[in-house]
C-alpha cells in the first residue's frame, strides 16, 4: 500500500502552533494538550513530510525554510476546514440550507427584508446568503441558486426571469423638493447641472440616460463614485446629489419618502433581475417552495 503524504489534523494543529508560540511547551498549553503529544506530532509530521520544519535550539523553536514554506498552506487548510465544518453546521436542525449567490444591492436592500416572511411559511428551511457580482459557475460553486441579472449566464442552468430592471433618477427632498415645487419634475438639461451619483462597476449608466434624451453625455460622469446600488441610495439619501438605481431597490426609500423621483423619465436598461440554478437544485428540498415565493412577491409589488 503506497504511503500517505496527508498530515492529520492533529499534526497540523500542532505544527501551526509551534510555529506561532516556538515552544512545545506552550504549544501545548494552547492546544490543550501534553508537552509530549505535541513533541510527537511535530516528530509524526516531520518523517511523514520528510524534512525538518523547525530549528531546535535551547528549547526554542525557529521555522526552516522548509517550515516557512509550509505554513501558510498548512494554516489555509486549516481555516478551510474550520469554514466547511461551520458551514454544515447550519444544517442542525433543519429540513434544507439553500446557498445563494445574490447581487449585493439586491439582496441588502429587497431579499433579505423578505426573508422573514418567507422563514415564517417554510420554517424548516435555512439559507446561507451571499453576495457576487459575477456569473456563478455551478459546476465548481457551492450555490444552489442566483439572483442576478440576465447577463449573467450560467452555461447548464436554468434562468427564470423575475423583472426586468428599469431605472430611476431619485434625490432627497432636502436637495430637490424646492426645484421640484417651483417647476415640476427637472429636465434633463437641468439634470446635467447637478452632482449626478456615479454606480462605478456600470458607469455607463448615466451616459445611456443622456443619450436616450439625445444630450450630450460627456459631462454626466463628473460626481461622486460609489461601488453598488445600495451605496448610490444611501448617498442621494444623504443629499450628496442624484441617483440612477433601479427602481426595485429605491422602492422603499421612495415610499417613505426618503427620496422622491426627480423625473418621469424611466430607462430600462435592457437586462432582467434573473433566478439561475443547475437542474440538480429542483430536487432540493425547499427550492421550489423559495422560487415560487420569490416569484410571487415580485409580481405582487407591481399588483
């Protein structure tokens, strides 16, 4: 039988924590253990490997190159494991744990909002949320499912369209109200002479808008840059100027008039909030129950 190279966890413990404290002795100490267990893992370790992972000198402890060499690996395996087993732990105790890949903005500002009630119909079933803004790749990825935009292609999976994305221009009521009382909505001229909110990962965003009114957009990207939607929302909220975001993320903020729209121009952008998942995901239990949730309470906010 060929000889396994695969340190055990005990091994790897050990190692890792002599080479942080440089004594097997207080190695020991941390770990819980005897000063001779740890002196035997370390020595299990190194004739496994084959080389001396550490300088031995007065009781002290020093890496060797090799030892040096080793340890960040050793410590990603171990953090790697620490992860996988915290994440089955959220098993205990119920039917499913649905993993989803969800865009940041969305999933801040409308998902998880929601997911209480949906706890409340399906309470056997957990999830573990995430935010990408990249496509998922199914076949090497965890998830079960994605929340993005139909752009986002996941060769094998099933796309399911939920709304398509239309935008908004919307600022707070302490930095537009007055313009807005005096004239009505603001043109789109007058659009252009004020602080316009840049979305930096689509930063066409604002061009497009100028252009469909046949403007000029070359001015549209001065202003303050922000990473995601939810980011631009908070700074229009803020009054530091105007935001461009999609209508189903400023929704609640428009309610309750945190923000108001600044015009009746709407731009759809051509893309769709989509539900991607891989064929193995409809045997999940749960699944079905969440996509036909998410179905509806989508189509019931524009009822």
């Amino acid at each position: 039988m060929r000889k396994s190279y695969i340190p055990s966890v005990g091994e790897l413990e050990a190692f890792c924590a002599c080479a942080r404290i440089g004594t097997t002795t207080g190695a020991a100490r941390d770990l819980g253990l005897t000063q001779s267990a740890v002196s035997r893992s370390i020595a299990a370790l190194e004739d496994r490997l084959g080389v001396a992972l550490f300088l031995r000198a007065r009781q002290r402890l020093s890496l060797s190159d090799a030892g040096r060499s080793f340890l960040r690996e050793a410590e990603a395996l171990l953090e790697r494991l620490d992860s996988a087993a915290t994440g089955v732990m959220a098993f205990a105790g119920q039917q499913s744990v649905l993993r989803m890949a969800v865009l940041p903005s969305f999933g801040r500002s409308w998902l998880i909002p929601r997911l209480g009630a949906f706890q409340a119909a399906a309470p056997g079933i957990s999830y573990d949320v995430a935010a990408r803004l990249e496509p998922v790749n199914f076949d090497t990825s965890p998830f079960d499912l994605a929340i993005q935009r139909s752009s986002h292609r996941s060769a094998g999976a099933q796309h399911l369209h939920l709304l398509d994305e239309v935008l908004v221009a919307v600022a707070a009521p302490s930095l537009i109200a007055p313009r807005l009382r005096q004239s009505g909505p603001m043109r789109d001229a007058d659009l252009l002479e004020a602080p316009l909110l840049q979305q930096s990962t689509r930063p066409t965003l604002w061009p497009d808008w100028f252009r469909e009114a046949e403007i000029d957009p070359r001015r549209s990207l001065r202003g303050a840059r922000f990473d995601h939607f939810d980011m631009v929302v908070d700074a229009a909220i803020a009054g530091l100027g105007i935001g461009l975001v999609p209508e189903i993320i400023a929704r609640a903020a428009l309610q309750d008039r945190r923000l108001v729209a600044v015009s009746e121009r709407r731009l759809e952008t051509g893309q769709a909030y989509t539900l991607i998942y891989p064929e193995r995901s409809t045997a999940r239990p749960g699944f079905a129950r969440f996509r036909d949730w998410l179905s509806a309470e989508i189509a019931g906010i524009w009822a």
